[in-house]
C-alpha cells in the first residue's frame, strides 16, 4: 500500500510543510503502554512522585511529527504519555505529590478515593502538593490534568494529554489485561472540530500498539476515554463482551450472563469500559473507533502553536505512512495466529452465490449498487436505490459474494459483525495473514468473499476504502441473515438504515434508507414488525431513533443488538427511543393496536437535527373486499 501525492496533501503532510521550526531541547516523552505500576509500594502504602512538564511528544514515528504538550512524568523518570500508570490492590493508602515545573497552574483530577471523582487538586507554578487517599473501590479510573477547563469534554490543546491511568485491583485477583488510554488533540472541544490527533496509549495508527494472540486465548481490554469526545468501539471479526461501564465515578458490573455481546460499543467522554473477548479465528483483524474522523489519518495544522520538528525530513514521514492502508489514528492491530497451525482446512463449496456491482452514476448519491443472485439467471437487476440492496443471507449456508467495482477508483467491501475468514473481511491491506493480504478492489476488478454467516441477525456490508466519499454516497447497506427455512418478507421485516450523505453544496445530511425526505410507509394495524434499525453514518456517535406519536415515544420490544439475539430475560418492551451509535445495529418490534400515523425519527439533539418517516397503520382490508 503506498500514498499517492493527493493523499498526502491532506493530512499530516500539510502540518508538516507549513510548520519547520526547530526544537528548543524539550525533554522527550516516551510512551506509556501501562505495563509497570508506579512508585513505591511499601506496608500497603504506595508512594508515587508525579511532576507535570512540557515535553516533546511524537505520536507517530519516534523520527516523525513532534508536538510540544503537557505531560506528567515520575520524578527521576521521563515524561510519558499517557501519565504513569497508578496500579494498586484495594485497600492501598496512596501518597501522592504533584510538582508542577510548568508557568502555569494546573488543576488535577482523579487522585482521590474512586467515586469522589470531582475532587480536585490546584498546584501552582513552582508547586509541590501532596495528596493522600484509600483506593477502595476496584475499577478502571484515571486522573487528568488541564491549566484551562475543569471537565474533560472542554479539553483540548497542549492540555489534552496530561492522562494517566488509576486501576483498583480487587483483592487476589489480577487478570491478565491490557490498559488502554485514549486521548485526542483538538483545537477546540466539541463534536465540530475537524482538526484531531486521536491516540491510543500516545500513538496513531500506525504506530498504536499490535498485539499477537493465539485462537482461543481470553483477553481482557479495559479502555479510558480522556478525550472530548465519545467514540464508537469496533471489533472486526468478533463479539465482545462488555463486562463493566464506568460512568462518572460509577462502575456498573454486569453479571456473566448478562454481560452485552457487542461488535460495537459506545465510551463517551470520561467513561471507562471493560471488555473481553476471544478469537476463534486466525487472520489479521482490527479494533477501532468506527467514526471515520478518527480512524483517518491525523489533521493536525490548527495544533499549529504545538507542533515542533526538527529538520524537513517529508520523504522520511511519507515512507512512515506507507503502512497505514489510509487509516490513522484510534485504530489497533491483531494477528491471530492458530497454536494448531495442522488444523486441517475444510474444502470450500459455496451453496449460494452473489454479485454486488458498484457503478458510478450522474447526480447524488454518486454510486449505486445492485444485488443479484447468480441462481436466478435471467432475473434483470433491481433498478438502484438510494443506497444498497438488502442482502439476504441464511445462517449457516456457504455463500461467495463477488464484489464488481465499476468506479473509478478502487474499493473495498466490509461485512460489519459478519463472524468470517480474515482475508474476506475487507481492510484492503490488512486482512488476511501474512501470506495473503486482502487487495483493494482496483477499477475495473472484482473480488469474491466468502462466508458461512454462524449468526441470524442484522448487520451491515459497507466501504472500508478510507475516503469518506463512498461512505456518504451510498456505498453500504443492511445485511441480513435469517435463520434456516425462513424467508425474507419485506412486508413486515423492514430495514432503517440511518446514514450521512455528502449533498455538495448542502454538505452533510443526516439520510433514513438513503434520503431525508421519505414517503409515508402504509403498514397494518395487528401486524407484528420487525424493525431493522442500523447507524452507518461517518460519525454520528449520537444519533438516537424513535418511534412516536404526538404524545411521545411508544413500546417497542429490544431483541438483538449488533446482530446477536438478546438473552431471554432481557428482551423486554421499552419506551420507542434508543441511542444507536455509528456501526451499531438494534433489531425491534413493533404492532400497532389502532390506526394511527407515527413518526420514525432521527434525531442529533445537539446538532438539532430531525429526520423522519412516517409509518401509516390502518386496520387491513377483508379479503373478501380487497381485489
Ligand atoms: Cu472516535
């Protein structure tokens, strides 16, 4: 994978053509991967010396792009990013002083009994302050620091990486797991910042952390979300479980059998997650935030006052980003390898076979797809919709779909919580192994994926070419599996796709099933739906979807999420308004009792948007009066 000269006029490249300056000898800071606890641990007392410093910080290639920002260090050791780690067993008493070397006052939080996490230490210039506190509550906490704001979702700038990570281990029990800090530069707080450097442990993708597991083996993720923003957490090829949420000093534990099974999991500003998951398949697989503008490369020139760099080294940075496969930021790598690598291979039938074809088209969307089953020769293809066809899959029944790229340009197609081989995945110059990489899809080619769908349930086929272009022109759809001997019935299974377009002139808008004008659906009243709801937007991490009448939402009943079915016990009815984060799908139903006329709606409270469709229920006609 390599750039062309137009990709590297975007991002990087530019903050480093317009910024040469030369380094004034700022300390380094080295990055923190939260391996090894700080301080001194001593008849249950840990002692630890933090100083806050301004350093130099490369988020990229230790030669590549550097940024002069504020960072917390221990005394008599480098700075890092994120901040020392602060591990201890519940129960420690924890002394704590913090130096501030800076010329500014720095307010931190966090270093304090978990759950009183609004208590707040303010060191002055110069200043020494000593803290001292139980850690009694076991959990993922972190502390943080800023010379401006006092809520971490204000954030941003040179503050924006003084994090460090405060994990409680219960008493005799220390599991195996992996601390992860997300921290993200932004020259303003809020949703509308375009210019971001999103790390994961203090590195961009992709220089982030790669981690080397074998089939089989348990991990365990716990993941802080010190930056302004939420993030939308995605796992290629697996469910993971969510074992506990942090929200606001309040850790909510989830019983094993009742812990969510996720592809995707939302983490909004200060919030901690614990997951843990196993793979059951070898191949190259990526976790990632699934908004598009922090998983493309950094953009970074607003950062302007923090960027330092020594020397005009582009080629260098160029032939750095050479590995990238056009993503950037909040993304990890891992290759499963199989400790049973004689593991026979099963020969390879496909029972069904697909066609997917991307053309070009005039006008808006840019792109339109059609489906055709290749068993139905002579079937013409659908005329395109706005966006994708629904492709209908059965669970367990082998299937090669071959994606037909007519574009000009290349792609490529993810099958988005589809549980399948890693070359099929779909990350051109990712998936796969080490021997065969997944190729884009060039112009003009086409590329057959297989799968075997263990799972019935909604999910999603969608671009993973890193160009938003195809993900706001149509280029995705619902992807949904029934369950053997069922067959699809569009009148009563119906598919929401929530989405964001590229309008030109308009600029973005928020789309239900590809448009922001819908026409009344008419539907039956008695009738039992299945709605189909699933948020393939850039990065609308907020969207929230419901279902109301003039009074409000109404009930509808949850029954999968991401494509795996509730438990039993937890499918429950529940007011008709549901958060739906980017690369998340809810599957729902719905009957109306009466005639009545309700509203699907879309909804971006913050951004004051509104989409909706209305659904039309009226009593059926009698057969013996219907023609
Ligand atoms: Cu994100």
């Amino acid at each position: 994978m390599t750039f062309s000269v137009g990709r590297c006029l975007i991002p990087l490249c530019l903050a480093l053509s317009a910024l040469s300056f030369a380094s004034n000898a700022l300390p380094p800071i080295e990055i923190n991967e939260n391996h090894v606890p700080a301080g001194i641990l001593r008849d249950g007392v840990l002692t630890v010396q933090l100083d806050i410093a301004k350093g130099e910080w490369h988020p990229e290639a230790e030669d590549g792009v550097a940024l002069s920002v504020y960072a917390f260090g221990e005394t008599g050791h480098p700075l890092q990013n994120p901040g020392p780690l602060i591990r201890v067993v519940q129960g420690t008493e924890i002394h704590a002083s913090i130096r501030n070397t800076l010329e500014v006052p720095i307010s931190v939080r966090g270093l304090s009994e978990p759950n009183t996490t609004d208590a707040r230490v303010r060191v002055a210039p110069g200043e020494i302050k000593e803290i001292k506190f139980r850690a009694t509550t076991p959990g993922l906490y972190f502390y943080w620091g800023s010379s401006e704001v006092e809520d971490v979702k204000s954030r941003h700038g040179i503050d924006s990486e003084l994090t460090g990570a405060l994990v409680v281990d219960p008493i005799g029990v220390r599991a195996d797991d992996e601390v992860f800090v997300l921290e993200m530069m932004s020259e303003r707080a809020g949703p509308g910042a375009r210019e971001t450097l999103a790390t994961i442990n203090g590195k961009s993708w992709p220089y982030s952390q790669h981690f080397q597991y074998h089939v089989g083996q348990p991990v365990r993720w716990r993941w802080i979300n010190a930056t302004n923003e939420p993030h939308s957490l995605h796992l290629h090829g697996f469910y993971y479980r969510v074992d506990a949420i942090n929200r606001g000093g309040r850790t909510e534990t989830y019983e094993p059998d009742t812990r969510p099974l996720v592809v995707t999991q939302r983490i909004a500003q200060g919030e901690t997650l614990d997951m843990s998951w196993s793979p059951d398949r070898p191949g190259q697989w990526l976790f990632h935030c699934h908004m598009v503008i922090h998983m493309t490369p950094p953009i970074v020139p607003k950062l302007a006052g923090l960027v330092k760099r020594e020397g005009d080294n582009h080629s260098d940075e160029h032939s750095n980003m050479h590995d990238a496969g056009g993503m950037g930021q909040l993304v990890v790598g891992i290759t499963v390898r199989d400790s049973n690598p004689a593991r026979p291979i099963a020969a390879w039938h496909a029972d069904r076979k697909l066609k997917l074809e991307i053309s070009e088209r005039p006008g808006l969307p840019r792109y339109a797809l059609r489906v055709h089953d290749l068993a139905q020769a002579e079937s013409p293809l659908d005329k395109p919709g706005l966006i994708g066809p629904p492709i209908i899959l059965t669970r367990g029944q082998p299937t090669e779909i071959e994606v037909v790229n007519q574009l000009k340009d290349p792609t490529a197609i993810h099958w988005h919580g589809i549980e399948l081989e890693s070359y099929y995945d779909g990350v051109p110059g990712w998936s796969g192994s080490e021997k065969q990489i997944t190729p884009p899809i060039p112009p003009g080619n086409s590329f057959i994926a297989r799968m075997t769908p263990p799972r019935a349930g909604t999910f999603i086929y969608h671009t993973h070419w890193h160009d938003p272009s195809q993900l706001t022109n149509g280029v995705y759809g619902p992807l949904i599996v029934l369950p053997p001997g069922d067959k699809y019935d569009p009148a009563s299974d119906l598919a929401f796709v929530f989405s964001i377009g590229d309008f030109g002139a308009l600029r973005e808008i928020a789309l239900i099933n590809g448009t922001p004008q819908n026409k009344t659906l008419q539907l039956q009243v008695g009738k039992k739906y299945r709605f189909r709801l699933i948020n393939i937007s850039t990065n609308n991490q907020a969207m929230q979807i419901a279902l109301r009448n003039s009074q409000g939402p109404v009930e509808w009943r949850i029954l999968a999420k991401d494509g795996a079915d509730l438990p039993p016990t937890a499918v429950r009815t529940t007011s008709a308004q549901l958060p739906v984060t980017v690369g998340e799908t809810y599957d729902v139903d719905f009957a109306s009792a009466a005639a009545q006329d309700l509203q699907l709606d879309l909804l971006l409270p913050a951004a004051k948007v509104h989409v909706t469709q209305t659904l039309s229920f009226t009593q059926p006609v009698p057969e013996s009066t219907a023609k």
